[in-house]
C-alpha cells in the first residue's frame, strides 16, 4: 500500500508559484536562447520559429504573446499566453 505523499505538504501558494517560474525559465533558457537574447534587444531574426508572433517578456522574464485579446477584461495569463517549447 502507497502512503501518501507529503511533498506538497506544508509549500505555500508562493513556494509552488516560484517553482512554476523556475521550471519554466529553466526550459525557456534551454529551448529559446537564441529568441530570449533578440527579444532583450526588442527584435528576432527571420529564421526564428517565433518570427511570426508578436512577444515580448513579462516582469519574471517570461516570454508571452500580445494579441486580440490586448484590451478585453480578462487577466494577464489569460491575455498573454506564455511561450513553452512544444516538447517540454
């Protein structure tokens, strides 16, 4: 018989937050560095996957997507989409 887990015993809404961050950081450093640095500099080359979208980074440093939603009342992660790699 399983017992069941504690692991998320005890972590605050704050601690699983910053981990999400981490873990999606982690995979956009890997996947996206060559975009993560044209991005910085307000640009991305034509050869870029992400060419196409209009993106940019949020406050942690999160690539998201701008689009049709811009003005509706909705929240940020609703409006802005993040940017995760396909196989991640």
């Amino acid at each position: 018989m399983l017992k069941k887990s504690s692991v998320l015993h005890g972590s605050t809404s704050e601690e699983l937050s910053e981990a999400e961050r981490f873990w999606i950081q982690s995979e956009r450093e890997k996947f996206f560095s060559e975009e993560l640095k044209f991005l910085k500099d307000n640009k991305i080359e034509k050869e870029s996957s992400l060419y196409n979208y209009m993106l940019y980074l949020d406050e942690n440093g999160l690539i998201r997507l701008e689009g049709r939603l811009e003005f509706r009342n909705l929240l940020m992660d609703e409006k802005h989409s993040l940017i995760l790699p396909k196989n991640s």
